[in-house]
C-alpha cells in the first residue's frame, strides 16, 4: 500500500506566522488533516506529524515519516511577511532533488491552477524536514498570512486547497483523482397545513437571500 507522511507545520508553543486574525498553526493542522482524509478515501495509507495542537521537533517530524516508510513527505505551511503586498504560493524541494523536485512541481501547479493564486514557484531549500527524510519530500508555503487576498483564501478556501494538494500528490503518485464534492444538505423550515402559510415564509426567505421552494408531503414542488 501507497504510504504518505503529511507534516503540519508549526503547533503548540510554536504559532508560526501570524496575520490577518490568524495562526498558522492553525491552519496547517486543518489542511493537513483535511488531505489526509482525501488521501486515505483514495486507498492511501496516511500518517501525521501530528493531529493537535502540539510542537514537534523537526528532527522527530523526519523520523516520524522516516520510521513510517512513507513514500513521500509533505509539510505544510503560510507564510509571513513584513509588507503585506507579498502573496502567492510557493513550494521547496531539497537542493538537485530531481524526484522532490516533481513532488513540488505538482503540487504548486495544482495550487495555481484550482485557486487562481500568485504562482512563486518551485524553489530549493535546506529545511530540516527535507534534508532529513528519506523519500521524495517537498514543503508548500500555501499563501501569505499577512496577505488580505490569501487569508481569505487560506480562512475560507480551505477545502480548495485541500483538494488543489491532495490531486498534486495523487498526480505523482499516478493515481487517478476524481473531485467528488461533498454531499449537499437540505434543511426544512418549517411545515404547514395551509399553503399560504408556506407561499408566506418562502417570500420573507428570497427577500433575505435564501433560495427556498415548496415542496408537499409527497416530495412533489408545486
């Protein structure tokens, strides 16, 4: 079985950046659990640095995926800066790591691709995370934190970007991603015996925005 080794970065004593109401913390443990749902739906064995609010050392996020035999390593991330201008997503690899290399190429250009974000690239880098693990790793920076347009997307989009990297890995891996979107869910108002009544509750509702019908006990809408 295909095993892959997802690493939120950051977590307890240590909120990484922050910005915008933010902590990065935060939302790399909610991405990274939210891929490895995708993933594990997808037959793939999933292991986490961690899956709460706790600090990791490096060293032990490594030795973690090393220990597990993951097949691939990612780390999840924001990013952070002083002008708040700085945007885009960027994901590393470990220095003429040509397989790291693909990894972060893949999951950069599905980023780019799904959420129309400022495109960084793919960059080299010497993080412990990358040095230390055994198999193809990479490490995505999904957007700046201090950026209003990408705290949005990293506040609201998150489901988006879930899917943008867990179709990257799926990419890589050679596994055919199909985007099943998650189930609607219908929720009833109210009921009525007189259908005036329920003719009045669906106007007052359009007028606040909500799309509403009439629908009869024998599920007819008429």
């Amino acid at each position: 079985m295909v095993k892959v080794f997802l690493d939120a970065g950051h977590g307890g004593r240590d909120p990484g950046a922050l910005g915008s109401g933010l902590k990065e913390k935060d939302i790399n443990l909610s991405v990274a659990l939210r891929v490895g749902e995708l993933l594990t739906n997808k037959g793939i064995e999933v292991a986490h640095s961690r899956t709460d609010d706790r600090f990791v050392d490096l060293a032990d996020r490594a030795a973690m995926a090393n220990g597990f035999g993951a097949h691939l390593f990612l780390s999840i991330h924001c990013n952070g800066f002083s002008n708040p201008s700085a945007r885009g997503v960027e994901t590393y690899c470990y220095p003429s790591n040509s397989k790291g290399q693909k990894l972060a190429k893949l999951i950069q250009d599905s980023i780019v691709s799904r959420l129309s974000m400022t495109n960084r690239g793919v960059k080299e880098a010497n993080f412990a995370v990358l040095r230390l693990t055994y198999m193809p790793a990479a490490l995505v920076e999904m957007g700046f934190i201090t950026s209003k347009g990408d705290a949005y997307i990293l506040k609201d989009k998150q489901e988006d970007l879930s899917r943008a990297i867990a179709e990257g890995i799926l990419n890589y891996l050679q596994i055919p991603y199909t985007d099943d979107k998650p189930p609607l869910y219908r929720v009833q108002v109210g009921a009525f015996r007189i259908r005036s009544n329920a003719e009045k509750l669906v106007e007052e509702l359009k007028v606040k925005g909500y799309d509403a019908i009439i629908v009869n006990s024998k599920g007819k809408t008429n």
